[in-house]
C-alpha cells in the first residue's frame, strides 16, 4: 500500500510544486488571480499570502489554493481609504475645492502613507519568527511576488527560495533598471513623460533628467527599506540589491502596444494574459438589453479602484451618454446623477471580458488601466480614455499613437465634449480599424501570454532559479558598466605614447644607427 502510495506521488508528483504568492490589491489581484489559476489547473500547490487589511478581491477564495494570513494593526480597506482619497481629491472630486497644492500635498501624503503602511506590513511579517519557520518548514520552490508591495522578495530570500515578479511598472523604471535592462533614454520614453518612442531634443533632455529625479527620489525612498533588511537578512545588503536578485520579470506589457526596446532573457513580457474569449452573458435581463439596442452599445468602466466620484462629475458624463444614440453599460456605485439617461445603465460589478467580446459593443470608456485596454486590444475595440493616475496617461498615449482611440482631461472635462468625442470615434470607422490592427498584432503569438507567464514560471522552479540568465552586469561597479575604467586604460596607454614614444623611438634609432655611421 505504501508503496503504491509513493508510486503515485513519483507519477503525478514530479512536476507539480509548492508556489507561495505575495499579491497585491486592486487590478493587481485580478491579474494574479488568473495566473494562479492556471498554476493550480497544472497541479501546483499554491499558497497564498493574506493581509488582515486586505479587503473583497482578496476574500473571493480560490478553493484550491490554501491561505497564510497574517495580521496587520489597520482596519479592513484602509490602504483602499487612502487611494478612495486622493483620487477625489485630485481628479474625481469638486473643481471648486481643490487648489494646486491641496493637490499636490495630497499625493505627497498618499505616497507617503502608502510607502509607510507597506513598510510597516513587511515589518511585521518579517519579525514574526513563528510564522516565518512555517513558511521555511513547507519547503516552496518559488515565490511569486508582486513587487509594489514590499516584501515577497524578502521571505523567499530568507528561505533561500528563487522569486518571480508580476509586475506592470514600477516607479523610475526599476522594472528595467533593477534588472540590468538597457533603458537607452534616446528613444526608451519614461513612463509619466507622457513621450512617444520619437522624442525632440528638448523631450529627450526632459526624458533623462525624468530619469535622474525618479531615481535618485526612488532609490532614497525605498533606502527606508534597508533596515529591515540589515535586520532580517543580511547587514551587508540593501533592499534594492535584494530585488534585483529576482530571477525572473514577468511584465503585463505587449509590443502590439508598448515600443520597441531591449530586453534582457529574464525580461519577459506577458501583457494581455487575462484576456480571453468571450463567454455569452449570463445575465439574462442585461442580455436583452443589450440586443435591443440598435445603434449598439458602449462599455464605461474607471475600472476596479474607481467606484464612485463626486457628483458634478458624474452629472457631466451622463448628460453626455444621455445624448447617445448607443446603449451604455456603466460600472458606477456612487450617488446616482440626475441626468442619467434611459440609455445608461448602471452597474457596481460589470462582465467586462463578455460585454468587450459582444458583438454589439462599440467603444470602450476607460480610466486608461492596463486590464481594461488589453481586453479592449484583445477584442478589437476603440478606446476614449480619461486617465487619472500613474501609468494611464501613457498607456492611452500608446492607444491614441496607434489610432485606436482618444484621451480626454477628466479635471477640464464637459459634456459636450465627452458627446462630441464618443460620437466621433464610433462614427470614424479608421478607429475600429486601427484596434483591430492592434488586436491581430497582439493574436499573433507561438504562445499565448497566460502560457508564456506559465511557462516561465515552471522554467524557473526547473532550473532552479533561472540563474544562467542572469547578465553578468549585476556584478559590475557602475564605472565598469560604463566602461569608463577601459576608457581610462586607453586613455593612459595613449598618454604614455604620447609623451614617452617620440624619445624612445628616437634613443633606439640613435642608439642602433650609431655603431653603424661609426663603421661607415
Ligand atoms: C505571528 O504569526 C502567527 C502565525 O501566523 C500568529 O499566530 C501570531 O499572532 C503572529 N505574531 C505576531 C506578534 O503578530
Ligand atoms: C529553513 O529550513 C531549512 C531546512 O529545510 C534550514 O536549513 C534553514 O536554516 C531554514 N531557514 C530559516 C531562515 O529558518
Ligand atoms: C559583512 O561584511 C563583513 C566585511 O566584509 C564581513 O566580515 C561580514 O561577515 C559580513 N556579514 C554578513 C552577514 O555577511
């Protein structure tokens, strides 16, 4: 019986291993939560890491995953709080109200808080010995760890275990620099320049010294975090040098959308893998009303961080979908405007791969994330954007540039314009055409994103860390890099050359020509 027990285990056991996740909330969660997925439909063993604070997405359980809670001294959502917060301070809130510095304190303030809260959270995490020799005792093979919240990379690398980063962006492009990547700033734009691939003089001198400022302000930052690490890990190293022991980078970005650049081969782009084929929509009432409308239908979603906003704000946009001939289908929990037209309907909670896929859908109203604009390039759907934050001004830049869409300033925002813009991309046939370029772009690939990110994921725990793809670059000093110190090697050679050739070559020939006109 035992032995049929072991045989077992060998048979099925053998490529199934033990992942420990350290997710993130928000959009990041919904796109972990796929991978995870797929990671445990091929028989892998995931568990999940859990904060107490952590709110809804996180409490939908995956059955088959397990959970590793761990207590932290907030309230439920207070992280979710203080994004709520400055977004209606800054861009959903009343004009009236908010100055340039009440902006600009207000950003300050919610990095700030941010930045502490994570810190805190790994803190507590990483002091608690009980329930780190219990993550040590379950032997993981791997870490997959989201990396805007700290402190995935500090267990695995307390447990000796390799980690894999999902990530989208991270500030001053650490993503690229932390992994040695070549960021040329000539035509590489940073995001928050809101720069295309072909800058001018100007826009390139802006580009590095965007660079320069993120990341002199990012690395002092995030030097915050190094105590925690003398403390936990190691008194020699810094957090950063921890992050960029990540073996590999799995980035939720596309060439159909991003620009061309250079990669390293642990730089893996997997942009788009929560896309799929639409399913039929379930809902049955929401079904009819989308096949009665004749002019088609528009999808709105300010996607999952944005729930509600102040209701100006609120009344300028729906006096403006009021005006379409379309059916529009918007995810909105707040206070209900009075202009909200019978063409509009409201939802907290949309199917939004199912109403993207819909044969009747026309246009895509978005905040400009990253989820939300690849299911609109997966299914081929135009794009009017109204970005509020981080990396949405240039994840619209690169729609629009490609013809696919729109950006519209949701602080300036008025209704004719919102009416004037939504009619115009939908009436504009080249829009829908130029998505559905992107889309067959992005179709075309050997392996789908899900099973690229899969895929890398599983060669990592095989090669048990990927480490042979590691460039040699991360042992270098940054004037080695620069190949400053051969410059400077070259430079001397030169100098010697210079000033003691002519008198060497004048005392040799002298020297051998002398004997000779003497015996002449
Ligand atoms: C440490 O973690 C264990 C197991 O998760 C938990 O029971 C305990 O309360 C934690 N200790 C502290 C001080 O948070
Ligand atoms: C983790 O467990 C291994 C044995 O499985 C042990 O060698 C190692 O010292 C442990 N690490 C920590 C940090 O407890
Ligand atoms: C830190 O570096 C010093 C000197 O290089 C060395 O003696 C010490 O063992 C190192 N400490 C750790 C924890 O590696």
């Amino acid at each position: 019986m035992k032995l049929v027990l072991l045989l077992s285990f060998v048979a099925f056991g053998v490529d199934a291993s033990k992942i420990l996740v350290w997710p993130a909330e928000w959009s990041h969660w919904i796109n972990m939560k796929i991978i995870i997925k797929e990671l445990i439909s091929r028989d892998h063993e995931v568990a999940i890491m859990r904060s107490s604070a952590y709110t809804d997405f996180i409490k939908i359980d995956i059955p088959e995953a397990s959970y590793i809670d761990f207590y932290v001294p907030y309230e439920e959502g207070h992280h979710l709080q203080s994004m709520d917060k400055v977004l209606s301070q800054v861009k959903l809130g009343d004009p009236a109200e908010s100055s340039f510095f009440g902006k600009a304190y207000a950003m300050v303030s919610f990095v700030a808080e941010q930045l502490s809260m994570r810190m805190n959270q790994c803190e507590l995490v990483m002091s608690n010995s009980t329930l780190l020799n219990s993550l040590n005792a379950t032997d993981f093979d791997l870490v997959l760890a989201d990396p805007t919240v700290m402190c995935g990379e500090l267990i695995a690398t307390k447990m000796g275990v390799p980690f894999v980063y999902n990530v989208r962006t991270l500030p001053a492009e650490l993503h690229f620099s932390l992994s040695q990547t070549p960021m040329p700033l000539s035509y590489v734009p940073m995001i928050n320049t809101e720069f295309s691939d072909k800058m001018n003089l100007f826009e390139r001198t802006l580009n590095m010294i965007t660079y320069a400022y993120q990341t002199i302000g990012v690395r002092a930052g995030l030097s915050m975090m190094d105590s925690i690490v003398h403390k936990y890990i190691d008194s020699n190293r810094s957090f950063l040098d921890i992050v960029s022991q990540s073996s590999m980078w799995l980035i939720r970005t596309d060439f159909a959308f991003e620009y061309p650049r250079p990669l390293m081969p642990n730089v893996k782009f997997i942009g788009g893998f929560h896309c799929q084929e639409a399913e039929p929509i379930k809902d049955e009432n929401l079904l009819d009303w989308i096949n009665e409308a004749k002019d088609g239908i528009i999808v709105f979603s300010m996607g999952s961080m944005v729930r509600s906003m102040h209701k100006s704000k609120a009344e300028v946009i729906a006096a403006a979908l009021a005006r379409l001939p379309q059916r529009v289908i918007w995810r909105y929990d707040g206070e209900m405007p009075d202009s909200l037209g019978a063409n509009t309907k409201t939802m907290d909670w949309i199917p939004q791969n199912e109403l993207m896929g819909h044969a009747k859908t026309k246009l895509f109203i978005s905040h400009g994330g990253t989820n939300g604009l690849y299911q609109a390039i997966y299914h081929g759907i135009p794009v009017v954007g109204v970005p509020l934050l981080v990396d949405q001004f240039d994840n619209m830049l690169r729609v629009t540039e490609r013809g696919a869409g729109v950006t519209l300033d949701i602080t300036t925002l008025t209704s004719d314009e919102l009416y004037e813009t939504v009619s115009r991309v939908i009436a504009d046939y080249t829009f829908t055409e130029s998505a559905q370029r992107m889309s067959r772009i992005h179709r075309d690939k050997a392996m789908t994103p899900l099973e690229s990110a899969v895929f890398w994921i599983e060669y990592t725990i095989r090669t048990k860390g990927a480490y042979h793809l590691r460039p040699a670059a991360h042992n270098l000093y940054w004037y080695q890099y620069l190949m400053l110190d051969s410059l400077a090697l070259i430079a001397a050679v030169l100098y010697l050359l210079y000033r003691y050739l002519p008198t060497t070559l004048k005392f040799i020939f002298s020297s051998s020509l002398r004997p000779k006109m003497k015996t002449e």
